[in-house]
C-alpha cells in the first residue's frame, strides 16, 4: 500500500488520523472519570477497603497485617486491591478513593497497549485497524465500575494480569517464564476468577512440550490453590454443582446472556442470542486450530469464557436478571466483542478479506461507543452525585451512604474518620457551602415544582439537597435558593446545582437533570430562632417561591 498511485493517501496523514480516531474514545472516558470521581468509598469498598483498613492499622504483628491482605471477601481474596490501598495510603496519608479509581481505570489503557502488542496483522496501518478495540474498550457500559475502587482494582486487573501471563508464556525464555509464574500468583489473589489462568496457563506450556515448564507450572498451581483455598468459605446461599444440574435450563440461559450481555445492551432475547453466537465462534476458532496462530488472544477468549462458566456455577441461583441487570459484569461481555474482531480480522487476513471486517469493526464498534455514551453517561452522572450527596448527608447525621445496610456503613467510616484514616474532601465541603443573606420578597409570576429528598442537622449544620424548578419556564442556568423565615427574618441561601439524571428520567425531560440542587450551612450563620423551609427558584424574568411544613430552631 502506497501513495504514490494517488489513491490512497500519504502514510503520515494516515498516522494522523488514526491517531486522532483512536483518542475519540480513551479522552472521553478520561473526561467521564475526571468530572465524576468522588473520594468516597462505595458499596464492597466498605468491607474490602475501609474495615480493613480499621483492622490493619491497629495490627501491631506483620503476619496478621499480611493475613488481612490476604483474607477473603465474599468469593475473592482482594490481595492486590488491598495492596495498592496501603500504598496510596502511606504515600497521601489517608484513603483516597478518587486516586484508586484513577489507578484502576488505568488498567484499560494498560489492556489496550498490550493487545496492540498481542495483535498480528501484515502491512501498515496497524493503529488505524485497532482503533475498533478502543471504541468498545474506553465506554460508560459498565458505569457503575468506573467509581468503584474494590471492582475497578479486581475486574481491570485480572483480565491485565492474565493477558500478561499468556504474553509472557509464549515469549518461551526462562526470564518470561519466572515473570508469567509470579503474575499468575497476583491474578489468583486479585480476583476469584484469577486462578483460572493456572489452567490455562498449562494447556499453553504443555502445547509447547516443555516438561520442565510443565511440571514447574502444575507444582506452582497447586501451592497456590493450596494457599488459596486454606480457610476458604462458601458464602450463604451461593450456588452449587448440584443445583446448577437440577436447574439446567436457568443455568444455560444465564450463562448465554452472561456472554452476550454487552452485545445485548441488557436486553433478555439479544443477550441470549449474541452469547450463542459468541460460544459458536470460538467452537469455530478451536476448529481451525487459531490457537496456533494467535495463542495469546484464543487462550485470553477461553479464560474469559471459563470465568463465566464460574460465574455461572455459582450465581446462576440468582436468575438471569441478575446477569442483565450488574453492569460491572459487561466489561466480561466487552471482553468478547474486541476478541472477537481481533481474531476475525486475523483470520480473513489470510483470505484477503480483511478490509471489510477492520471496515464493518469500526462502523459496529464505533456505533456501540456513541449508543453506549448515549446510554449509560447519565448512570455515571448520578453515581457520582449519589456519591457526593450521600457524603454530605453523612457528615451531618451519619445516614446517606452508598451501602446496602446503612448503620454498619456508618459505624465503618467513623471509626476510619476518628482514627484519621480518612477525611471528608475540603473541596466538596467548600463547594457546597452556603452562607444566608437577607431575602427581599419580590412579585412572583410562576408556580413552582419540586422536592427536597433529604434534611439532614446535627448541632453544627444543616444539609438540604433535592429537585426543584419553574412550571413553564426554563430550568438550564436557574438560581434555587434555601428559604429560612421566620417571624422577624428572612434569610436565603444560595445552592450548589447538581446534575439530576434520575429526575429527567421520571418527568422524560433532558432539561430536568439541570433541576438538582444541594447546600450545607453552618448553623451559626443564622439568627437566633424558629424558622420555616421554603425554597425559592429563578430564571431570568420569571420567579416562584414555596415552603414546605418543615421547621427548625437555631439556638445559641
């Protein structure tokens, strides 16, 4: 391929191009993490960060510090999550969960690079053809996985730490070698799934016909499920071999829109239809022996394709709802559409039809980025807020916290509050911050609508946050203030505006996630007395105030 007949453009315009259509995605997934990160623990990272952290910090003995690395939380062992911890930890002197998440989100540009590498293609170009990979990689369908530290540093990292170990494995040096056997250790103990790569680490090494390797491997394998499994629990009400069989049909269905739950988009009959497909294409890989001619991306498939299996063994009891409704299970199902188009690309390589899969992969991929963006930015956006709002609720009467059981969450993160393991961000306390002035009452031309979903006081300050806007009129760029009014004053507030996607959702209106609004004030700036709530909202020319039947004494 050449310019020199005209036709095809010069190489460095091509470079060019591929450069920019390959930051498309990974920039706008930065973007997303930059605006939305909050530190603020979430759900798992109560257990597997903060409690820990209670325990670990007051361990006086290395090897009980060590065993808490190690101890397991729910099926997984979070080894490597709980190491990174204690090194952000001692290096910021508190738990900053808006660092892990940016550390955990690293790993897909890790992941990207080294399936660039894994890639093998003939001629030029080659940035130009992966660019497909990054459009499904670097997208918001597992929203929920981009804030949360506990499944960012397991889910990212295994897949990284199992693509590592089958790179290392076929470089066949003793050097790869030793590297390949202490990453397969670190996979085991960052996720659960993480030991499956001993498997398929061994179907590798003994396809090569060392058997040197071959026993080295299998003797580590078995230390380290050994250690591994020494003390291991299984949790109430997880799913067994035996129940998997009597429910055959359930674990089947589950298992197929496991796989093609990205593909799908969450949809039950989609789902189940590309999961189909993606099984009957890899049966077709291992009939034309692909695994001779890529072995690092056929073996990387089959380990995704077991964790499923894995998956399914032991959850498919909680239905295939369950499946379609974990976003942070979608990275798996993206897993396999990039796999795929890797492998297909490869293998019509040879045929000579490879222009027309790098083109139909980047028209597919491309339009999964942008439905994808469309889809699931606003879960992103409310997962934050959540965040922040549960926060400051938090700070002024301990409820509010992303965690199923809200009185455990609270006793967790005020023990890691007293004890300095962790500190509220300045930042959003300023941020939110809302100092009273006198209010002029004015004429008011609209009505107006709107809800505060929580009033949270402690003897120090007050925290509002909820929706509110004009009834015909615009709701982009509106001031809401907190009314206070009592029989000798009247005080306003001004608010902090806050995204509301949720909002928008119910009401099926865009311009209602612009409705959001939160405040903390301090006590002490107000006078002396009784008050009524009220709240007061305006946009340019129109206005409307209301109070709600809410009261509150300030006293000195």
């Amino acid at each position: 391929m050449s310019s020199s007949n005209g036709f095809l453009p010069p190489k460095k315009i091509v470079l060019l191009f591929s450069c920019l259509l390959c930051l498309i995605a990974p920039l706008y997934y930065a973007y997303l993490i930059t605006v939305n990160t909050v530190n603020a623990p979430r759900w798992d990272d109560y257990d597997s960060i903060v409690n820990f952290f209670n325990l670990f910090m007051t361990s006086d003995s290395i090897a009980h510090k060590v065993s808490l690395i190690l101890h397991q939380h729910n099926e997984h062992r979070l080894g490597f999550a709980r190491l990174i911890s204690v090194i952000v930890f001692y290096l910021k002197g508190s738990l900053d969960f808006t660092l892990l998440c940016y550390i955990g989100n690293a790993a897909l540009v890790f992941i990207a690079f080294f399936l660039f590498r894994a890639f093998k293609i003939v001629g030029r170009y080659k940035l130009l053809l992966f660019s497909p990979v990054l459009f499904f990689l670097f997208q918001p369908q597992y929203f929920d996985t981009l804030l949360w530290p506990t499944v960012l540093l397991s889910n990212f990292y295994v897949f990284l730490f199992a693509l590592l170990v089958l790179i290392l494995l076929c470089r066949k040096n003793p050097f790869s070698f030793f590297i390949a056997c202490i990453l397969a250790g670190v996979a085991t103990y960052t996720q659960g799934n993480g030991f499956l790569v001993l498997a398929v680490g061994l179907i590798v090494v003994l396809m090569q016909g060392d058997r040197k390797k071959s026993v080295i491997w299998l003797s580590l394998s078995v230390l380290i499920l050994v250690s591994y499994f020494s003390g291991y629990k299984q949790l109430p009400g997880q799913t067994n071999v035996f129940h998997v069989f009597m429910n055959l049909r359930n674990t089947v269905l589950y298992g197929f829109c496991f796989i093609g739950s990205a593909a799908g988009f969450f949809a039950y009959y989609p789902s189940f239809a590309f999961g189909i497909l993606i099984v009957l294409y890899f049966l077709f890989l291992t009939i034309i022996k692909y695994f001779k001619n890529n072995p690092v991306i056929y073996f990387l498939f089959l380990f995704i394709l077991l964790t499923v299996g894995l998956n399914t063994v032991f959850r498919s009891g909680r239905g295939v709802e369950y499946v379609l409704a974990q976003p942070r299970y979608k990275f798996i199902g993206v897993s396999f559409l990039i796999l795929t188009y890797l492998s297909l690309y490869e293998i019509m390589q040879k045929k000579k039809k490879e222009k027309y899969v790098a083109l139909v992969g980047l028209l597919v991929a491309s339009g999964f980025f942008f439905a994808s963006s469309y889809n699931y930015t606003p879960d992103v956006i409310r997962n934050s807020e959540t965040l922040r709002r549960g926060l400051l609720s938090w700070y002024v009467d301990g409820t509010g916290l992303f965690y199923p059981y809200p009185v455990k969450a609270n006793l967790i993160l005020n023990k890691a509050s007293n004890n300095e393991l962790y500190r509220i961000p300045e930042k959003l306390l300023q941020e939110f911050s809302g100092e009273p002035h006198i209010f002029d009452e004015k004429d008011f031309n609209k009505k107006l609508r709107f809800s505060i979903a929580k009033f949270a006081e402690n003897a120090d300050y007050i925290y509002i946050d909820g929706w509110a806007h004009l009834i015909n009129a615009g709701i982009r760029n509106q001031e809401i203030l907190i009314i206070f009014k009592s029989s000798d004053h009247i005080f306003a507030v001004p608010t902090h505006s806050i995204k509301r996607p949720d909002v928008a959702a119910i009401f099926k209106s865009a311009e209602l996630s612009h409705s959001g609004f939160g405040v903390l004030i301090k006590k002490s700036l107000l006078q002396p007395g009784r008050y009524q709530i009220g709240l007061y909202v305006e946009h340019l020319e129109d206005s409307a105030i209301s109070f709600t039947e809410r009261y509150i004494e300030i006293e000195r």
